[in-house]
C-alpha cells in the first residue's frame, strides 16, 4: 500500500528548513509495524508532492497542519481530491480548536480532510493503515475510513462529527523507532535541512497564549538517554550544519538535561557539527538551566521566559505561579556563562497597556537581557486566548499579516499564509501598537540582531531608560533625507502590513501588480528588514548614525559624545556583512580607540577588563569566526547582483553570528 506522508513549507524563499521529523515518527512507526506491506514515502515541499501524486496515486496521503501551512495544505487537498477523489487524506497537527465545535467547524471548511488525528500521531496514523489493510475491507475509500471509528480520530459522517479523544498515558516514547538512526530522514539531512532533536514532549504549563501546554500534552514523556545520545551521534557524524535545534518544549526542566548538554559539548569539541544551538528553555527557570548554561559555554544564548513584567498581565494569562524575583535570579546567573541572554516581550496582552509594555522592555534590557524578541500576540488555535470566550472578555480585535517566508507559486497559482495577530484590546489601542510597531523594529535592530548594542550597553551605562531613547528616535525632528526615508519605510511598511480580514488579502493579491510587488521584494520580518535596508546603504546607516548621536546631543547630556560616536564607529566597523559588501573579506583587523572609550567597552562588557591600563595599547583588535565568516562571503559571492533587502534579512536570520569580536 503506497502512502504519502507531507509536511508541508513554502520554499519560493529558500530559508533555514527543518527536517520533517514529525511525519518522519509517523513513518517509522508504521514501518516496524507493517513492514513491507506498506511503502512510505515523504514529502518537505508540495510541488513535489503534487508531481508525485499526478504520476502515481497513493491510497493514502498525511498531511501536518500547522499556522504556516494551513493554506498550503488546503490547496494540495483539495488539488487531491478533486483530481483523485478516492485517495483518503488524514490531517494532524496543533493549528485546530479541540472542542467538538472547533472540530466540526474545522472539517467543514476543509472538506478534503477525511480524518482528523488530534493529540500523538504515530499510532493513531497506524491504526488508520491497520483498517486499510484488512484483507475483509471491500474497498479503502474515503467513506470507509470515516465510518471506521478510531480512537483520538475525528471524521464528518452524514454531516454529523464522529470520534472522542483517549490520550496515549505511555510515558516512554521509545516505542517510536528513531527516524534518524533507521535512515529515514537521511535524504532531507543530504538537502541541508536543519536537525530537530526531541529528547521529551509534552508542557506542564497552561499559558493562555499558547498551545503547547493543552491539557492533553502537560505530561512529560521521554526518549530514553541513551537513544538521544545516539541520534546527536548519528548527526555529528553526518556532515556540519550551522545549528541544530533541540525541539522540546522545556530543555532544562529534568536533571538529566545536564547530561544531555555535558554529551552536546562533547560532540561540539570533538567534530563541531554545528555552530550554535537553539533551544526553548524551561519556562520555570529550574537551577539546572544554570549549569546547563555553564556546561554549554555559549553554544545556546541562555532563555528566560518573561513575557512581561506586569503582574496583572502575568495573572491574566495564567503565569502567576511563576516567580519573577525567581526568573531574576536564574537570569543573572545565566548572564555569567552565556554570551547572550534571551527572553521575549509580547505585544497585545490582556492587562497589557503602552505604558506597561515600554516598562517591560526597559526592565528586560536593564535586567541584562540582550535579544529580546516577541511582538504582537498571534492567535493560535487551541489556546485559550483564541477561544470565542477571551475574545470578547478581553476586547480583542485582530487583523491579519502574512506569515514569514509564507507564500509561493503551484501550478501557477499563489498560495499564501496568514497570521492572525491582536491589534487592539479594553487596554491598548491599534494606534498605540503601531507605535510599538515602529520602536520595537528599531529597538530589536539595534539590541537583539545587535547591530548597535555597543551604544545601547552604553547608555545603559549613563543610566538611561533605553526607551526613553527610542521613544525620542521616533519624534524627534531632523532634515537628513535619507534618515526620513529609513523612518518613512518602516512606517509604511507597518501600516500596510495588515489586512483587516483573510478575503481582503485575497483581494489585494489578486491584483497583478501587488502580486509582482511581493514576488519581487518580499517582506521577510519588518524587524530585521529595517537593519537590512541600512546596511546595504553606507550613505543610509551613517544618516542614521549621526542621528542617533544627535538625539544623544540633544536629550541625553549626561552622556559623553566622543563616546558615543566612537561606538557608533566602532559598530558599523564590527558589522562583518558591512565588510564583505565593500569587498573587504579579511577576519582580522584592527580599529583605533580613545582610552575612554575602550574603558567603556571593559565596563559594559565587550572587552575583559585589563590589568594594567599602560600597558595596552588603544588599537583594539577585531577577529570574524572562520565558519561564520565562510557562511556570510559564500553566500554573498553567490547572490552576485542579487543583494537585497531580503537577502539580506534571510542572510542575518541564519548566521549565528555576523559580527567581529572585540580584543586587545
């Protein structure tokens, strides 16, 4: 029996995808149950699923549906079961509302699905195959498997829903053969796509704006040890990649994550498969996030989970049993054995208000945090914030952006994603949040990419509240062209980003002209897109520099101005990127400083602080990671005259590192 297993990306825009290793369980598990009765064959990208549809027809096709591929998923069932309407399509996936209601409402719309698997799906998709491949079945059709009754499995008979959900209790999840170590995913592994590693499922914590932590995924099931340390094995012996990414909900939330971050650093030191880690840390800040952080040694920029500051926020949306003294003192431990700290600040919270949100991004940056990301709150099925109920409790109106990297061309048709995100609430105006818009964009290009964290740390430093400088940067009057042009392209950009419902982005993009203009210059994130688009203008950034340096001059006198524009020098100087576009592609160099200046540096952290000030000499030396540097020339001669925005953008998302590190 042919099945197709899909999970599905948009590749018009070739980013960092991931290896599918959801439907790659799926696979594995159905193939140490069926052996040879059964071939499966797995699909990342949907033209060629739809090739390999049109040329031979499988009895049964899986797709994984998720915010950034519902759309996508839509098109290709309904391309399925239009042209082969007897194949049977199964769906699973987290992008669904889990009352009976939602469910109902989820297959009406979507027709072509035949079965819905909610919660796990390794056995769930095994007992469909197990039903199909009963000798005593007349013929495996579409009304067959939806009047076949399986537990967990959710179908639409005469109109009617029909399944209940029996969560799987095993906590051991050893069951499921590795995909990695039985080869499976070794053919995406070959394209370069980037490694997932589950060494747990499931979340303990129940956060209205998320749906990892649903009741029927908050126990924690593990893989066993040492099957996690053969996978990163198997992977370290494969070939480099520029980060693995270990996909567990909380890595750090059990003791023996220690030992799972001793034996990733054992591999790193020994073969380097990759460059850095991305990690989603225990939300709780456990003390063994600590010493995990001291046993990584950089690998990962340590994470904290705030979220905000607000306590009546913290209690609106179920965070109140964590402590925020608590998270404090887990990140200032941090802080002393990662190179960065992490957190996310969200936008459009209820409780949430501008004035509170400023505070929180201003307590992140003073409690050390570094990359903060976040942004406004995406409404994702199956949380509590999207329930009808929160909806109207707490005002929420939202509108509608496309997804990052989430459109492209089949079978000349656009196929594009939506995300629907709060625009306003009882607290915060849309007005109000199109300001945010605009600070937070400036404020993560300059601290979380990093492009200007030099100064940022500075007046840190001085004692200024960092958004009291961003409020400043944004209404302050100035008479550079090209600054009003960078200023004026992020506003337009914010506004024009949103549609107001899902059929007036159809409208829009049913307009040849703004389709040309997506295909064209697509809009990757608006956060890095606003570095972008300086970086690739000298004339641009040094406008921009010498307009920051002036609202320094202007509002903040207790700052040294020499200063701050030797670190303004100092950060376009460091900016590798930079480099390589006026050609200069060498990883050492070296850069004159004041005394003064490099004092600062000692004291905000970006040099160690010298023994013996005499003795070391104002010339300061600036040095590229080989890999990294590599990644960024690579990439750069490869493009040609093909550098953009875009590119750009893509290229500072995917380097772990674009900057050259400062040292005597």
């Amino acid at each position: 029996m042919l099945i197709y297993l899909a999970d599905l990306v948009h590749n018009y825009l070739r980013g960092s995808n991931t290896v599918p290793l959801n439907i790659a369980y799926i696979a594995a598990y159905a193939k140490l149950k069926f052996g040879d009765k059964i071939e499966i064959r797995l699909f990342k990208y949907a033209n060629e699923l739809l090739d390999a549809v049109d040329k031979k027809q499988p009895v049964l096709v899986g797709l994984s549906n998720y915010t950034w591929n519902y759309r996508l998923n839509e098109f290709v069932g309904r391309y399925i079961k239009q042209n082969f309407p007897q194949t049977i399509v199964v769906m699973g996936g987290p992008n669904i509302r889990l009352d009976n209601i939602g469910i109902a409402q989820f297959l009406k719309e979507n027709s072509y699905v035949d079965v819905y698997c909610l919660l796990e799906g390794e056995i769930l998709f095994s007992r469909i195959i197990e039903k199909l491949l009963d000798p005593k079945i007349i013929a495996r059709t579409s009304e067959f498997i939806r009047s076949a009754g399986i537990n967990s499995c959710f179908s639409l008979v005469v109109n009617k829903l029909t399944g209940h959900c029996v969560p799987n209790n095993d906590l051991s999840l050893d069951y499921i053969p590795s995909p990695y170590l039985s080869g499976i995913l070794d053919p995406f592994l070959k394209e370069n796509l980037i490694p997932l590693i589950e060494t747990n499922r499931g979340c303990p914590y129940s956060c209205a704006y998320c749906n990892w932590g649903v009741s029927a995924h908050n126990k924690l099931k593990q893989f066993s040890l040492e099957r996690v340390k053969s996978e990163m094995d198997y992977l370290a012996n494969k070939r480099f990649f520029p980060y693995w990414i270990i996909a567990d909900a909380n890595f750090g939330i059990l003791e023996r994550d220690i030992d799972i971050a001793k034996h990733l650093h054992h591999l790193y030191k020994k073969k380097r498969p990759f460059s850095h880690l991305e990690i989603w840390w225990d939300k709780s800040a456990r003390d063994n996030m600590v010493e995990i952080a001291k046993i990584l040694k950089g690998l990962s920029s340590a994470y904290v989970a705030f979220q905000t500051f607000d306590p009546v926020v913290l209690d609106l949306i179920g965070r109140r049993n964590i402590s925020l003294e608590r998270l404090k003192n887990i990140s200032q431990s941090l802080s002393k054995y990662s190179e960065r700290l992490r957190t996310d600040i969200l936008l459009g919270l209820p409780g949430e208000t501008i004035e509170s949100h400023l505070n929180s991004l201003n307590t992140a940056f003073d409690y050390g945090f570094d990359s903060i990301g976040g942004g406004e709150v995406r409404l994702l099925m199956g949380s509590e914030l999207e329930s009808d109920i929160s909806r109207k409790k707490y005002g929420i109106n939202t509108k509608y952006r496309l997804v990052q990297e989430g459109f492209g061309i089949y079978r000349g048709q656009l196929v594009f994603e939506l995300e629907e995100s709060i625009r306003s609430t009882k607290w915060i105006s849309e007005e109000e949040m199109l300001k945010l818009r605009i600070i937070r964009a400036m404020f993560f290009g300059s601290v979380t990419i990093g492009e200007f964290l030099p100064l940022m740390k500075y007046l840190k430093y001085c004692d200024i509240k960092i958004m009291d400088f961003f409020k400043n940067l944004i209404k302050a009057k100035n008479n550079d062209r090209y600054v009003d042009e960078s200023i004026d392209w992020l506003f337009n950009k914010a506004c024009g980003e949103w549609f107001n419902s899902q059929e007036d982005a159809e409208h829009f993009f049913s307009n040849e002209n703004n389709l040309s203009e997506l295909l064209a210059n697509p809009t990757i994130k608006l956060n890095f897109d606003f570095i972008s688009n300086l970086v690739l203008s000298v004339k641009k950034y040094r406008s921009f520099c010498r307009y920051m340096l002036d609202i320094i001059i202007r509002f903040f006198p207790q700052c040294d101005n020499n200063i701050a524009q030797e670190l303004l020098e100092l950060c376009e100087n460091r900016n590798y990127i930079i480099r390589c576009l006026k050609g200069k592609y060498q990883i050492n160099d070296s850069i004159k400083l004041s005394g003064d200046t490099i004092s600062i540096l000692e004291k905000i952290g970006f040099l160690p602080k010298g023994d013996d000030r005499k003795n070391i000499s104002n010339s300061l030396r600036l040095k590229m990671d080989e890999v990294d540097a590599k990644f960024i020339e690579n990439y750069i001669k490869e493009k040609g005259g093909k550098i953009n925005t875009q590119t750009i953008s893509i290229l500072i998302e995917t380097v772990p590192n674009i900057y050259m590190k400062l040292g005597y």
